[in-house]
C-alpha cells in the first residue's frame, strides 16, 4: 500500500528554525513529484513547495520563499523539509503529498500531517 | 494568484440526498480543477481531478463538472461515510490554491 508518513513535527519558538521528513514506501517514489501543503484553522489548506522527480525543478509559496528548502533523496525515498525564521502564522498540520504521474498538481497521496506549532 | 471561492461554506443534508457544492475561480483555469474530501480530522483525499475524472477507488456517486471559471461537485445518494468538508483547489498554475471548504454535515 503506498503511503507518506511525516516526522519531525513539534514546538518551536518564534524565530527559530523546523526540520520535516517525509519517507515513501509502496510506490516508486522516483516516478513522483512531491509537495508540501500545510493546514491551518484560519487559512484551511495551502500549498508551499513543489519538487520535482529527479529534485532538479523546486518552486515555493511567495509565505515561505526565502525561508524554505525542500529536498529528496530518491535512494531513501524520502522528502525534507526545512524552514528557518519562523513565524505564528507558520503554526500549522504540515503534509508531504504526491502528484499523479500525469497531472502535477493533483494530490492523490498524502500522509497524516506533522504539527507544527510556533510559540514562545 | 487565483482565488478560489466555494459556496455553500456549509449545508445540512440527509443520507439519501443529492448534494451539489460550487467553486468559483477568480480567472479561467480551462479544467484544472480538483476536489478533495475531508473527514473525521484525517488528511484530505483526491476525489476528482482535472474537473471531470473520477480518482481510483472513488464511488461513482460524486460527479464533478465544469470548466473555466464555474466548476461543481455533486454527490448523489449521499451516504454516511459521505459527510465531513469538501475543498477545490485549481492546479492550472502555481501557487496552486484551495477554496475554503464546505462542511457537509446532517440535518
């Protein structure tokens, strides 16, 4: 069965720095390209970062550029996430998710969120 | 970046019912439109994907529709397990964008 599952979530004060992983297993990660979406109670759901199959084409959320790496590791399969700099409005159930093959863009694969919260 | 507007924000129904949700995108985005259904505080799933098409495993109970700018979700014979919030999101051009949601919830 093809699953993400997201580790890393925790409390981090304002201004300090989050580190998310992400680990595939079921499918052939390589074939996919991936996503960050967060959620929150205020904004619903957002999309921040976007990598492709091989890593080599990344595009960020005009909230999160300049404070956000996304990379992947294709022989772990895994993702990563890392942001510095972090706001109260960064609080939020962080989720790597997958893109159909043929359609970037579409969510068909996400796992169970990791929660981020941002306070002193 | 596009907006996306859901209407209702919520609505009350009955198991049995035919349900219809819109979402509205602030420019044209041809069919690049999904919808997604989220419930009991679990991570949202892909119902439809490029407006029309039914993602795997989906029951053919819900029908999305639409193109443009005006797209709809409809769920026929809603049934239990059918209640929680449903969201659009356009994926015509980054940054891809949600609607609010809609809560479905029973009258």
């Amino acid at each position: 069965e093809a699953q993400l599952v997201e580790s890393g979530g925790g409390s981090v004060q304002p201004g300090g720095s989050l580190s998310l992983s992400c680990a595939a297993s079921g499918f052939t990660f390589s074939d996919h390209s991936l996503n960050w979406v967060r959620q929150t109670p205020g904004k619903g759901l957002e999309w921040i970062s976007y990598i492709s199959r091989d890593g080599s084409d990344i595009y960020h959320a005009d909230s999160v550029k300049g404070r956000i790496t996304v990379s992947r590791d294709n022989a772990k399969t895994s993702l990563y996430l890392q942001m510095t700099n972090l706001r109260a409005e960064d609080t939020a159930a962080y989720y790597c998710t997958r893109n159909l093959k043929d359609n970037s863009g579409s969510f068909d694969l996400w796992g169970q969120g990791a929660l981020v919260t941002v306070s002193s | 970046d596009i907006q996306m507007t859901q209407s209702p924000s919520s609505l009350s129904a009955s198991v049995g019912d035919r349900v219809t949700i819109t979402c509205r995108a602030s420019q044209s985005i041809m069919s690049y439109l999904n919808w997604y259904q989220e419930n009991s505080g679990k991570a949202p799933k892909l119902l439809i994907y490029v407006s029309s098409t039914l993602h795997s495993g989906v029951p053919s109970r819900f029908a999305g529709s639409g193109s443009g700018t005006y797209f709809t979700l409809t769920i026929s014979n809603l049934q239990p397990e059918d209640f929680g919030t449903y969201y659009c999101q356009q994926s015509y051009i980054t940054p891809w964008t949600f609607g609010q949601g809609t809560k479905v919830e029973v009258k």
